[in-house]
C-alpha cells in the first residue's frame, strides 16, 4: 500500500497515544473548537501564569488522526509560550501547510507540511490552533 | 473473486467496451490507476458526452427559442429534443411536464417555491430522515416563511422508510405533500415509491421524488408510479454539470405560480403587468444552460444504448459483492442494510476515522467520499459524525472492489 509522508511516524504516534490528553481540573481557560464538515471537535483546557504564558494545557479531540496528532503536538509545543509566540507558531504552521515548506524553527509540526497537498484536509490541522487562539483571545477581551 | 460475480458482471453489456467510453478512467491519480468509486457524487462522463458538448460548441450554436436564422434554430431543436427524450426516459405523459432546471437541488427549490406557496399554515410538508439537504433545507425555508408544519418521517435501525411511522404521520389528514428520497445518497436504500405514493394519496397527499440517485441505476416510470413531482440531476446520470430536470404534473405545472421572472417565462410583458409562457416555459427564464441540456440528450442516449436491464444487473451483482467483501474487513461496519439496497456504501472502520480512510485511499488511486454526505440529521440519526463512502458506476468492476477491500485492510493495519 502506498502511505503517505502526511502519517508519518509522529503522526501515528500521537494521534494513538497522545501525551496531552484528557481534562485539567485545574484549568482556568476553556475553549472549544468544531469543523461543521466532519464533525471533529477540539476542547482546550488551559493555565496562564502571571506572565500570560501556557503553563499548562490538556486537550480533548475527537477527530481524525491528523487533527488529534495536531492538537497533541501543539499542546506540548505551547507550553511555556505567551500568546504573541502562539500566533507566530500558528503562521508558520499555515505557511508549511500551504506551500508545504516549513520554516525553520517548526521543529515536529513541520510533519503536516505534506498537508499543502491535501487541500481537503488542511483544516484538520489547522483546527486545534484556531480553537487555541479563539481561547486566548476570549480571555484577552475579557 | 466469486466465478459468478464476473460472470454477471461481464454479461451486463460488456464492461470493458463501457470503460473505454470514459477517458478519465486511464489516468493516474499519485501514479496508480484511477479507482474512482464516487460516482454517487458525481459520475464520470463518456466520450459520447463530451464530443456531443464539444461539437454542439463548434458547429451548431446560437441562443434558442428567439432567433429567427437557420443556426438559431437547429440549436432550439437539439435543446427542445432532448425534452422529448427525458419525458421518454421518465415515463412522463407529455414533454410539457419536463421542467429543465440546474440541478435536482434547484429542482426541489422551484417546488417549494411555486407549489410551496400554495400551502397554508396549518398543512403540512413530510420528508424523512434520510434526505439529502436538498430535500429538506429548501422546506426548512418554506416552513419559515409561510407556516406550514414540516414533518420528519423516521427510518428504521437498518436504514429503512418506517412505513407504520409513515402511516402514522399521514393519518390526521393535514399532510399536503411527501417529499422523500427515491434512494438514499448514504444509505443506498432504495424506498418503496409505489406504495408511499398510494398511502400519500389515500391521505389526500401530493408527492415528490428525490430520484437523484435512483434514476441512475433503475428505470423510472413516473406514470407507472403514479408521482407528483420527480427530480433528477444530469450530472450524476453520466452528463454534465448545471443541468437538472423537474417533472411534474401538467395540472400541477398550470395551477402554480413562476418561480424565476425574466427572458423566455413571458407571454405578454408591459410596464403595468405581464402574463405567463405555458408549460413548461412558464419555469424556464432566462438563457438557460443549452450547451448542458443538449449533453445530458448524449447521457440519457449512452445510458439508453447500454439499457437499464443491464446496468441494473451490473450493479446487483456489484453491490452484493461489494457488500460481501468489505464485510470480511476487519473492523468494517456498513451503514444501512436495508434490504432494497443500490450501489452505494457507507461504512466507519474501528480505530480509523473516515477521513483518514479517504485520504489514504486516495494516495493509492482510489477515490471515495467521507463526510457527512449532505446529510447531517442523518448522521445524527446512526450516531455516526461521518462516514466513507463508496459508490458504482456503470463502469466499476469488481477488480476494484477487491483492490478496495484489501486497501482498507492494509490502512486498518496500520492504524491498530
């Protein structure tokens, strides 16, 4: 069978046995985000420390191994990160995506670069970050 | 693969001479071959077709119906020809009932419209749980906009009609009009048309026919039927795109309204009032799509010269087979074994979500649908948030069932 360099061994991986996984009891933030389309869902739960940045963040996805993988990968990739670097992870992420060249620094979110190729599936992706960044916002505005 | 299978297969009217009616069926997708199993989508279009569009656009074109020169005039009678061959294909009574629109979803819409807004609070409009939102949203909007009360009829576990909740629903005499699919896009249930109609028309009920998918893999008779209303949609029935068809009865068509204004609906235009075409002009304003009418002539002719006798045992055969083999996957469970049942598949794998099986599938050249169909209160219903689909063509054979069943065992291994 020919596979993919989108499921890629990171990408198996993580959507099988994430690391970020489950509710955070402690959370301060909450945020949810859904694809209409497909019916995948991402919840966040989150802690800000005094600074703004993640301190701690658990997700909940129901999805396809794509978006669950991302959600994984992004969960331990923010943590310890404020909000401004978070928006510049999210842009680096949809260049890779879109051109399907990740810019250096992308470290294993540069796995879903062959997205740029699967136009149909870019969003699954995309969709934890954009919960994550709805999230943060929320709680900017508030 | 089952002796019998091919059998059957290869009788119904030579596969391979089929296959190479279709040019798009030699390319490569990711450098293997096409596989495309999503015909219920969309199918693939013959040569027949295309060479029709293509020399309809070199040799013999004008605007039609007003031109008063020789071009003008042939092209009005290739166009006003294939409405005597789809009143021919439908069983209609007369080609005044033949209503050329762009699709079965704006087939539906002009229903709900024109006859739509004939209906007063208090009537009701029944669909059921397995329409296709072309047949329910376009309701939705005319329930808001005028007040009658739309009803949904519910099916049962396997993915059938429930006829007793059917007979039900019917009985307090309020129902106006059934409107229900003639075959499911996710399920492949194929409904009892003639006796929803009977029991429709006993309770003093119109009905309406979502034949979309039906009308691809089995004859139509709309008369044999005894319908109300029947839509279909040219470019799954091997035409093109942008061309569809309502068929209604001619006393249904006199008695309602127009649903667009402009060019070619008139009779009379002033600046104080203006009168109406006939039947069916009455519904066809403006330009309407000429290029894609007369190709869908050269679809209906295609699937006419194979004939429903084959395709039907073409898919038969198919289907069961399919059936078979995606059952001996493990981990694969088919949604909807209603018992009448046409050449459409869905289905959800433990461990792997639908779109993860798509996109692997299309890596290796085989192209299937995954979502939820445009059908979400359906997929509600089965308590699924998507599904993958595969669905045949005149031109599937059953090579490609197996290449499909031993891919998705191959991408489940991979994921457990």
């Amino acid at each position: 069978m020919a596979q993919d360099d989108l499921y890629r061994t990171v990408v198996l991986e993580r959507a099988k046995a994430p690391r970020h996984a489950g509710p955070l009891p402690t959370a301060t933030l909450n945020g949810q985000g859904s694809n209409p389309l497909c019916g995948d869902r991402v919840q966040l739960h989150a802690v800000l420390d005094g600074q703004g940045r993640i301190e701690a963040i658990r997700h909940e996805t129901r999805g396809c191994a794509i978006c669950a993988a991302s959600a994984d990968l992004m969960a331990g990739r923010v943590t310890g990160q404020n909000r401004t670097r978070v928006n510049r992870l999210h842009a680096e992420l949809v260049e890779a995506v879109e051109t399907g060249t990740a810019p250096e620094g992308l470290g294993e979110l540069a796995a879903f670069a062959p997205l740029h190729q699967h136009r149909s599936r870019r969003r699954c992706a995309l969709l934890p970050w954009s919960a994550l960044i709805d999230m943060l916002n929320d709680d900017k505005d508030r | 693969m089952d002796q019998s299978v091919i059998t059957s297969v290869h009788a119904a009217g030579s596969l391979r001479h089929v296959r190479a009616d279709f040019p798009i069926l030699s390319q490569k997708v990711h450098g293997k071959d096409l596989v495309f199993l999503d015909s219920a989508a969309s199918a693939q279009k013959p040569r027949q077709v295309i060479d029709c569009m293509a020399d309809t656009m070199r040799t013999q074109y004008a605007n039609i119906h007003r031109g008063l020169y020789w071009m003008s005039e042939r092209t009005t009678e290739a166009y006003e020809a294939v409405r005597d061959q789809v009143a021919r294909f439908l069983g209609a009574a007369a080609r005044e009932e033949v209503v050329f629109t762009r699709n079965s979803t704006e087939a539906i819409n002009l229903v709900a419209h024109s006859y739509g807004g004939l209906l007063r609070p208090g009537q009701v409009v029944l669909v059921s749980e397995m329409e296709h939102h072309a047949n329910l949203v376009p309701w939705q909007m005319l329930r808001d906009r005028t007040g009658v009360e739309l009803r949904i009829t519910p099916i049962t576990d396997d993915g059938a009609l429930d006829m007793e909740a059917l007979a039900a629903n019917l009985a307090d005499g309020k129902v106006a009009l059934v409107a229900i699919t003639h075959m499911s896009n996710v399920l492949g249930t194929i409904t009892d048309a003639r006796a929803i109609i009977d029991m429709a028309h006993a309770a003093g009920a119109k009905v309406l026919l979502d034949g979309s998918q039906l009308a691809v893999h089995r004859r139509v008779d709309v008369q044999a039927l005894g319908a109300d209303f029947y839509v279909v949609t040219g470019h799954k029935l091997y035409g093109p795109t942008g061309i569809g068809v309502l068929w209604a009865r001619r006393e249904l068509l006199e008695a309602m309204p127009p649903f667009l204004g402009g060019g070619d609906m008139i009779s009379t235009v002033s600046f104080e009032r203006s009168t109406w075409a006939n039947v069916p002009h009455k519904f066809e304003a403006g330009t309407p799509a000429i290029i894609e009418t007369i190709g869908l002539g050269a679809a209906l002719a295609y699937i006419e010269s194979i004939g429903f006798d084959a395709i039907g045992a073409h898919e038969d055969a198919l289907t069961a087979y399919a059936l078979e083999a995606l059952g001996n996957v493990s981990g694969l469970k088919v949604i909807g074994t209603a018992p009448q049942r046409g050449g459409v598949i869905s289905f959800t794998m433990k461990d792997v979500h639908p779109h993860d099986i798509a996109t692997l599938l299309d890596r290796n050249g085989i192209a299937v649908r995954a979502g939820h169909h445009c059908a979400e209160p359906l997929m509600r219903r089965l308590g699924v948030t998507a599904t993958a689909r595969a669905s045949f063509g005149i031109y599937t054979t059953p090579e490609e069932i197996d290449l499909l069943a031993r891919t998705l065992e191959q991408i489940r291994g991979f994921f457990v």
